[in-house]
C-alpha cells in the first residue's frame, strides 16, 4: 500500500467497536442493559454527556424554582458550565482541595445556601469523587446533588456504580469514554418523581433532529472503522500534532466547545450499536483495570510523581501530577504529538477559558489552576504496549532528572 499510517495509540482506553456492532439482533435496549449494570430502575439516553446534564437541571430547577445556581469545581470539563446556563441556571465555582480533583470541602460548604440547586461532585478519569461530602452538604441546604461520572462509567463506590450515589448522575457515551456510540449520555436518577420530570424534560427541550442524527451515525460510522491503532494516527493523530503546530491547545485537547450544543433524541440504529457493544464493556474494564495496575507503579516510583489511583474506579488512562508546570510542559513538549496516547486532561482551570466569561467564585481558585498546571494523562489504552509505555515513563523520568 502506497500509504501506511504508523500506529497510535488513542488518549484514553475506549471500547472498541467492531463490524458486528454495527447490524444484527439487538439483546435488549441499551437504556435497559445500562439500568440492569448500574443496579437501578431506569436509565435514560440523551444525545451526549453535556445534553443530559442539561436536561437533568431543567428538570431539577422545576422542583426547586427559588434555586438558580449549580455548584461544580473550578478543574473539570468546559462542556459543564455551558450546560448549566444552557438550563438557564448559574454557574458557582469551588476550589479543589489542594493537589486533588475533587471540591475543597470547606469552600463546598461555604459555597452553599439557600439559593443552591444542584452540586456537581465529578469523577475524573475513573477515580471517584467525594460524593458522600457533597450529599451531606447538600442534605443541610436542601439542594440536589447530580453526579458527574461522565468519565466514570463503570467505576463503583463502596460496591455501588459511582452516578448512584447522589439524587442524579450522568454518563458520557462520547468517542473515546469507555462505550461510545460516537455522541450519547446516560441518565440515572435515584427518585420517581425526579425520573418523570427528567423525561418531561427531555420531551421539551430534545426532540427529534433528523440532521444531526444523520451527522452523528456517519460519525459512529466512521469512529468505529477508525478507531484501530492505524486509523488513529489518521483520525487522532493527525489533526492533533496540526493542532500542536499551530499552538492551539484548546483543539489539540478538543476543546473548542460552543454553548450552542446540540439537544436532540438518539436514533434507533445508534441506540442499538450501543446495545450490541454492550456486553464486552465489564470483561475492557476488568482488562483496562489490571494494566492499569500493573503500570502505576512504574509512574508512581518516577521521583517528583503523583499518580492517582483508588479500588473501585476505572481506567480510561492515568493521570499524574507532576512537580511544577514547567516539568509538565517538558514532558508534553517531548510526548503529547508522540503516538503514546500522553495527552493534557482540561488545559484550564474553568475560569481560563475565555469563551465562558465570567462565573460566581472565579476569583479564587488558586488550586484549580495549580491542578490545571501540573497535571497530565498517560494512555491506558491496551493498543500502548509495555515497550511504549516503558518509553513514556523513561521520557518522563529523564525530564524530572534533568531539570
Ligand atoms: C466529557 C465530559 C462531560 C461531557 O460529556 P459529553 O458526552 O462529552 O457531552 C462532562 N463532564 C466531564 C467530567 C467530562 O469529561
């Protein structure tokens, strides 16, 4: 063949999927195969992480009209504030407690109050959030808390799925979370009152949209054909290192997001991509989780390295904290455009992101920002095998040892 692309390995471990995922019998609706994992009644599809969470407030600021602000950390996904407000509802931001993804929880507390609605505790990269801190506070203020496991499907808390363990959670079906159907969200919600009024909400604000439904099977058409080491270095690679030669961070992280997102209903045959792929999701992450495991402790022992790591989450890929921002940007410099899958997770803290404007709480978050600066992802894709994975944490040693 005239043209070979060299193999690459995707940022982060998702499922593949293959020819038969893409016609043939359908074991049960997805929705129900996904209810029956997470150990609940019901969950319910949307068209993406970002739409689900949307269609969650609206439906939880009907419940709650004097309540208007949505309480999440100051370090996660862009997509999350953008979907507080496309909900009509206010963004507050909460330091994260230092060298930690998760909230500070004396700054969650002081954050909260009467005119709370919903507090986002959020999983990132599989490792789970303190959702019961969360709930406590917001059992004393009387708001909601809605899970953010959009990175976490899979993972557990004390045997529970995290995304059950608050009033709501989500989950993102996106390309490259674990089980894709290109662009999708699972909703969950603990009460039936709250369950109803999320598919009311659903029914109001996404309806059907034959473009972008169209738009989006050609892409799970094309993600499931691409998403092999080869086509990735085509599909992934390519567009990242152009991204990294022009400088732009936010695309080569894929994160040029628009408040404009689409809401729409998931069509049939994407529903039953879903469906068909199902079934191989436990056995990826009972295998994701055991390289995951047996490579921490080749990162971890790299002096100057933080590796996070806890027994229920899974492993999209590894994230570390490294000593300083410029030793980050050492390594990246030498293995971010490399084909190893080494990746920044969000390049901001939330309020650094020009196209959010201004947020309640941005003033203060010296943590986020710290997290935002020091933090990178190694891949644990099973397609990086043990030589490039021994690769990365020499180029990553060789950096600390240098400076
Ligand atoms: C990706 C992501 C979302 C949004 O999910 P999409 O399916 O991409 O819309 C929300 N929160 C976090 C933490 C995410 O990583």
């Amino acid at each position: 063949m005239w043209f070979r692309p060299e193999p690459e390995s995707p940022p982060t471990a998702g499922l593949p999927l293959g020819l038969a995922d893409m016609g043939g019998a359908v074991p049960a609706p997805l929705t129900a195969l996904a209810a029956q994992w997470l150990g609940v009644d019901e969950a319910q599809l949307e068209c993406s992480g970002t739409a689900a969470l949307t269609v969650a407030l609206t439906a939880l600021a009907d419940h709650a009209r004097a309540r208007r602000e949505v309480v999440i950390p100051a370090f996660t996904c862009p997509l999350v504030p953008l979907a507080i407000r496309r909900a009509g509802l206010q963004v507050r931001l909460v330091d994260l407690r230092a060298g930690h993804f998760d909230m500070d929880p004396d700054r969650l507390d002081d954050a909260c109050g009467d005119q709370t609605l919903a507090i986002i505790p959020t999983h990132l990269g599989g490792r789970v959030a303190d959702v019961a801190h969360a709930n406590a506070v917001a059992r004393a203020v009387g708001a909601f808390v809605v899970e953010d496991a959009a990175q976490a499907l899979g993972a557990r808390i004390d045997g529970a799925a995290a995304g059950t363990h608050g009033d709501v959670g989500f989950f993102s079906l996106a390309a490259g979370k674990g089980l894709s159907i290109f662009e999708g969200g699972l909703l969950v919600a603990r009460d039936a009152t709250v369950r109803d009024s999320i598919r009311r909400a659903s029914r109001r604000i996404a309806g059907w949209h034959p473009g972008w439904e169209l738009r989006r099977t050609l892409e799970l058409a094309g993600y499931a054909a691409f998403y092999r080491p080869r086509g990735l270095g085509v599909a992934y690679g390519g567009p990242l290192r152009r991204a990294l030669g022009r400088g732009d961070l936010l695309g080569a992280a894929g994160e040029h997001f628009d408040a404009n997102f689409p809401l729409h209903r998931v069509g049939r045959w994407r529903r039953a991509v879903g469906a068909r792929a199902f079934h191989r999701l436990p056995r990826f992450i009972e295998t994701t989780a055991a390289q995951a495991r047996a490579r921490v402790p080749a990162l971890a022992s790299i002096p100057g390295v933080h590796v996070f790591t806890d027994d229920g989450g899974t492993w999209p890929y590894l994230m570390l904290l490294l000593p300083d921002e410029a030793t980050r940007d050492a390594v990246l410099q030498r293995l971010w455009a490399s084909r190893h899958g080494v990746a920044r997770m969000f390049v901001h803290a939330l309020p650094d992101y020009p196209y959010l404007g201004t947020m309640a709480g941005s003033e203060d978050v010296p943590a986020a920002r710290d997290f935002a600066a020091r933090t990178l992802t190694v891949t644990n894709s099973p397609w990086l095998d043990d030589a490039c994975f021994e690769h990365v944490c020499a180029v990553i040693e060789a950096t600390i040892v240098s400076r």
